[in-house]
C-alpha cells in the first residue's frame, strides 16, 4: 500500500503541475494542492504507513524545491 500512495502522490502532482503550468501558474502550487487533496486534512486517500515517514519526505521535498528554486534564480 504505500507504493500506491507514492505512485498516488507522484501522479496527482504531475497532473495538478501540468495543469496549473497551462493556466501560467506555478507548478509548485499544484504539487501543494495535490498533497492538500490526498493528506488526512483532504480525501484521506494515503496508507498510514507514509504519514510515519512523512518528515522524512518533507525534508527531502524541501530540499528538491530549493535546488530547483535555485536554478530558477540565476
């Protein structure tokens, strides 16, 4: 189950990115809507088991955003 909801997360936020990248929005935001959509605040739709690791994720999250953020600004 939780590399469903990996697959889940990676395939939502791929769609909502593109989406909002159409509509000359940040991809970002769609990422952010896409965990706001699938988290315990939103559907419910992840295993139990990724909300435990969920600040690992973060972190490595955070630190990819800010890679990419990086080579937005140069």
């Amino acid at each position: 189950m939780l590399l469903a909801s990996l697959a889940l997360i990676f395939l939502l936020g791929l769609l909502l990115g593109s989406i909002f990248n159409k509509l000359n929005l940040p991809r970002l935001l769609g990422l952010l809507i896409a965990g706001i959509i699938l988290g315990p605040y939103g559907l419910n739709l992840l295993d139990n088991s990724i909300l435990n690791i969920s600040a690992d994720l973060r972190e490595i999250a955070l630190i990819i955003s800010s890679y990419v953020l990086g080579f937005h600004l140069i």
